[in-house]
C-alpha cells in the first residue's frame, strides 16, 4: 500500500532492474506461476467471514480475529510467488511496478471509504475521528498502537494493513539480496523469521503482556517460506488430507481462543500454519477433487473472497460510528445490520473499482 517511501520508490524504479537482481537462470526458483486459483478468493473470503462475526459480537466470545492471520499467510505466500514469477521471467524485480500495482488495487478503496466516512465520523467523534483518519491514511494505526498505545478507534482494523503497508516495502528488497547470493534452502530465511516473531509472540503470551501488532507478522513469514520452498520442490503433490487438518487446526484454534483468551498467541501460529497447509492442498495437491477445494470455489464463496479487502475496510468504522450515535456500548446491539450495510458499501466500492483498477495497473507494465 502507498507511503511516500513507496511512491518514491515507485518513482525511482520503475523503469530499472533493481541492484543485484539479476541472476543466472539457473539458479532461479520455478514457481507454480500465477493461474488463478478461485479456492484461493474462497480461502480470503473464510478470513473476512470470521473478522466480521468477530466484531459484529462483540462483546461476546468469539475469535474470529484468527481471520487475519489467515490473510497474513496468504498474503505472504502470493506477495512471494509473484515476485518469484517476475524473478524467473525477466532476471529482476521491478520495484516501481510491483508498489504501483499494490497502490492501484489497495489504496483507491481506502481513500474512497475514508472520504465517504468522514462527515459523520468528525460529528459522532469530533476532531479526534480526524487523527484516526490520517493514522488510517497513511499505514501508520500499528505505529500508534504499539508504541504510543493510540491507535484510535473508528479505524483500529487498519493495524493489520499497516503491517502489510511494511512487508511490502521491505520483503522485495529481502528477496532481492537472498537471490542475489548463491545460497540453497532460502525459505529457512523466511521460516526463521516467522519463528522468531512467533516466538517472541508466545513468550508474551504467558508472560501476559498485551499481544504485538508487530508480532503478528509471523504469518506473513510462514506464508513466504512456503512460496520459496514449493519453488524448490516443483514435483512435490499435497493430499487432500493437508487441507482438511490445516481446515481443522483452525477451527480448533478458533474455539480454543474463544474460550482460553490466554492461547491467542498460540492461535494466532496456529491458524497461519493451518492456513498454509489449505494452500498447499489447493496449488499443489495431488490433482484429485476434494471437498474442500470444491466449496472454496463456489461462486459466491469467491466472490465474498473477491471483496474481502473492500469489506475489511468497511466494515468497522461503519459499525463504530453507529454504535457510538445510538447511544450503545456494544458492537453487538448494531452488528446486526451496520455490517450488512457496510457489506453493501463493500460491493459498490468493488464493481466501481476493479475495471479501473485493472486499466491502471498495467499502464506502466
């Protein structure tokens, strides 16, 4: 998503191989490529079906917040095999091109709903709403939260899109220095992160500190790893079984979560882990059809999945904004139809974008 650092670099490298990209053919990974995969929509739209029973509950129980660890994993592994395909096809990394698509599919529908919002925010919130939206605008909500414990409130989702605003921004740069030597098992790099936040993350857990918005990332990292290793290991066929245990770790983890907030932060590993063994099932399975992967591609499942993005970013504030007008205190008592509302608002903002978008993005390829 569009920072000034990415805009700059934007306009710096679009036109130019990054430094140290090219490499021997070689010695470059063979990625499954980018077909797509609608099981894949499918998998984003169980993600954001979790997030929205998640918040339209509260206060009552429910991790459905697990949902953005799946999105985390997911977005890890296609971030790191689009990258890998643009590798192997032309021996760089077209920095410039790769944040302008990103910027061209994220940014636009965060603006609109922003703009769209803010004459009742700035009447239900005041000049607060004002902070919260330039947080929101510009990736910077995780920042606030972590290390001035002022995140806001009517845009407090966008934590995880700053974390990703930041992954993008420094995971192509990583990949570029890992192929840049001649080092085998390059996924144990990305793997060796993961753990790490991972861990940092469960030793905060049972020391009983607030879980890191940073931190989080750990599935991100898993999602990478599982892209450079499957580039390494093209033959290898996944089972349906993969699937169905990866479907069950996170359903285990959102029940074990609901009840036992003290296992969040292992919940949070777990549902990344499960994530990644869907996705291994589904673009690299053994080619038999499998409940799982059918479900997933039903038309409506994808289409949910095509809009999830859309739905993240309105679903909150809406819900917020009309919890805080009617007087109430719990998302529960106008969940109910503020998020269909948002829904609404999720699938205009979608079909009025996405034919534009798809224009712009290819504009300077």
């Amino acid at each position: 998503m569009p920072t000034a650092l990415s805009w700059f670099s934007a306009a710096l490298l679009v036109d130019s191989p990054a430094k140290g990209a090219t490499t021997p053919s070689k010695q470059l990974p063979d990625p499954k490529g980018l077909q797509y995969v609608p099981a894949l929509d499918g998998l984003r739209a169980v993600a954001i079906l979790l997030v929205l029973i998640h918040h339209g509950l509260q206060p009552q129980t429910f991790a459905g917040f697990l949902g953005v660890d799946i999105f985390f994993a997911l977005s890890g592994f296609l971030i790191t095999t689009i990258l890998l395909t643009e590798l192997k096809r032309n021996h760089r990394i077209r920095l410039g091109l790769f944040y302008w698509r990103r910027a061209v599919r994220l940014y636009p529908a965060l603006l609109i709903a922003i703009v769209a919002i803010l004459p009742f925010g700035l009447l239900v919130r005041g000049s607060k709403h004002l902070i919260e939206v330039a947080l929101a605008a510009t990736y910077l909500t995780p920042v606030a939260g972590q290390f001035f414990g002022k995140a806001g409130l009517t845009w407090l989702q966008t934590w995880s899109l700053g974390i990703e605003e930041i992954f993008y921004l420094m995971w192509p740069f990583a990949l570029i220095l890992l192929f840049s030597r001649r080092v085998a098992g390059k996924w144990i790099v990305a793997l060796t992160l993961g753990i790490l936040l991972d861990g940092a993350q469960l030793m905060m857990g049972w020391t009983g500190q607030d879980a890191s918005y940073f931190l989080r990332a750990g599935g991100l990292f898993l999602g990478c790893s599982f892209a450079l290793w499957l580039a390494e290991h093209t033959d290898v066929r996944f089972t349906p079984s993969w699937g169905y245990s990866g479907a069950l770790v996170i359903a285990i983890a959102v029940v074990a979560a609901g009840f036992r907030p003290s296992l969040n932060s292992l919940a949070y590993i777990a549902a990344a882990a499960g994530t990644v063994a869907i996705i291994a099932s589904i673009v690299a399975g053994d080619r038999s059809r499998f409940c799982l992967k059918t479900v997933l591609s039903v038309r409506p499942v994808v289409y949910v999945g095509k809009i999830s993005y859309e739905l993240y970013i309105w679903h909150y504030p809406v819900a917020i904004l009309i919890m805080l007008a009617t007087g109430t205190d719990q998302l529960i008592n106008v969940g109910w139809y503020a998020i269909p509302a948002s829904a609404v608002l999720a699938v205009l903002t979608h079909q009025a974008l996405v034919k534009p978008a798809a224009k712009w993005k290819t504009k300077f390829s």
